[in-house]
C-alpha cells in the first residue's frame, strides 16, 4: 500500500499580500505599543537615558523593531541579562524585554473570552441601611444576616441606566453647542418565579404578614404612599462580580399570570433606583479584573 502523506502547502505570495493589508499592519502596530508599554514600564531607570531610548521604527518591509531604537545605549544588554562590575560583583539581570514579548502576544487577540459573561447569578434584597459586601468572597448572609436571596426567576435580571442629555442652542449656530445631563433614569427589573409572601411583599413595597395557622400566612398590600424602599445584590455565577443597588422602590406593574401548564406564574418587578444622599452614589461595583 501507498503511504500517505500529509502536507500543507503555503501560499507565500498570498501571505506576503496579507501581511500588507490594512488590518494586519494595525494588529502589528498594537502589538509592538503593547511591548513598549511593558518595556517603559519595566525598564530600571537611573538617569532615565535608558527608558528615553525606548520606541517602535518602522523598517522598509513592514517589520517593526521595539525596544532602544532611537539612540544606542552600550548597557542596554547588560541590564537586560545581567553583568559583573569591575569588581567582581555579579549584578542580577533586571529583564524588560524579553517579557514584553507576551505583552505583545496579548495584542494579538480580539479580546479577553474569560471577560465574556453569562448566567443569571442570585438576587438578593435587604432592607436600607444593610452592610454591604466588601469583598468577593465573603457569603451575603455573612456579611449582614439581613440580606436575603429572592430565589428563582424567569429570566435573571436586567440592569438598566437610562442617561437624558438635552441640547444647548444658540441662534448663531444650527446645530447645539453641547449637551448637558438633565437626569438619569436607573432600574433593575426581573420576574420572580417562587410564589410567596415574601416576594409579595417585595413587589409591593412592604404590606403586613400574619400567620393563620402553621404555614399557612396571610398578606395583605401596604397603603398608598407607605411603600418601603429596599436595597438589592447580586453576584454572578462565578463569582467574580458583586452589586449593590442602594436605595430602590418596586414602581412597575405587578401583573401574576395563572395559564396552563408549563406557563408557571411570575411576580414581575421593576425598581427605580433612587438618591441616596450624603453624596453616596446609587449603586456599586465589585469586579475582579484578572
């Protein structure tokens, strides 16, 4: 039997054209910026003559070089990899560009897939004035034993800051003159999917809760302008992010939907995020940026 072989042939006259697209020669130019900023900023510097060497030249066939290409500094290498004094005293290497050799290779990518974010985390909610997480790590209930989770919902939840800019206008100009912000609008909305007192009593801002008898309790609706303002959290499924919504009131429609199965019955929320004061800002964020 034949043996096979497998092979790949390059096309170079094809990869040479690709090489002097537009978009491959931005892609070399912020890799080589990415090595420089790794390079200044891991350089060792003295006098400064080092770092103030440091740049990106453009050669005639595209390639760049990075590193002390505008002027020539003879201890650029012993600093790279190390020297001996006169002395006999060996100096440790302090290395800024062979490493930025990765910083480079992180510009060769869109973006970062572990920064892409899914799943619909946990809610919790908890009366004003409950400690706020400080950490990523610490459990909610830890925390302030006030916080509590709000349990299943249809979908997660939706964050929503609505900014309103309004035009200056002067009869010299037809177009505005700039912009200035008149409000912001800001709400977190979600359908809870447990049927229960407690998320009754979250949907309409507070009410009264009495027990009957063993599980079985009673709620009745707060009246007019006695709603309960609350606070909510709430962390991603891994963990690395953390919310906290200071000052918020349930201001949409409580619409409970009773179909026929598998159509289960949600209570849908919407809090308006509102002014805390004391210069306090409305909501925080707590994200872990590896």
């Amino acid at each position: 039997m034949a043996k096979r072989i497998a092979k790949v042939t390059v096309d170079q006259a094809a990869l040479g054209k690709l090489k002097s697209t537009p978009e491959a020669k931005a892609l070399l130019r912020r890799c080589a910026e990415r090595a420089l900023d790794f390079q200044e900023s891991a350089v060792p510097v003295d006098t400064g003559e080092l770092k103030s060497a440091l740049g990106i030249r453009e050669n005639s066939d595209g390639t760049l070089d990075i590193g002390t290409v505008k002027k020539n500094v003879d201890y650029a290498l012993p600093v790279e990899e190390g020297h001996r004094t006169r002395g006999g005293t060996w100096v440790p290497a302090q290395p800024y560009i062979r490493p930025s050799i990765d910083a480079a290779k992180k510009g060769l990518t869109m973006g970062n897939p572990n920064k892409v974010k899914v799943g619909p985390g946990l809610l919790y909610i908890g009366p004003l004035g409950t400690t706020e997480p400080t950490n990523l790590t610490t459990p909610w209930s830890t925390v302030s034993a006030n916080w509590s989770a709000i349990g299943y919902t249809e979908e997660g939840h939706e964050f929503s800051s609505e900014p309103s800019f309004e035009p200056i206008e002067v009869a010299e100009e037809l177009v505005p003159i700039r912009y200035e912000q008149a409000n912001t609008s800001e709400s977190l909305s979600f359908s809870a999917a447990e049927m229960t007192v407690d998320n009754l009593t979250r949907a309409f801002n507070g009410g009264s809760v009495t027990t009957l008898s063993g599980t079985v309790k009673r709620f009745e609706p707060p009246a007019i302008g006695q709603a309960v303002r609350a606070m909510l959290g709430w962390e991603s499924d891994d963990g690395t992010e953390r919310w906290v919504f200071r000052k918020c009131v349930q201001a949409g429609n409580v619409t409970i939907a009773r179909r026929k199965s598998p159509d289960k019955a949600l209570i849908a929320m919407q809090f308006n995020l509102e002014v805390v004061g004391g210069g306090v800002k409305a909501w925080t964020a707590i994200m872990d940026t590896a």
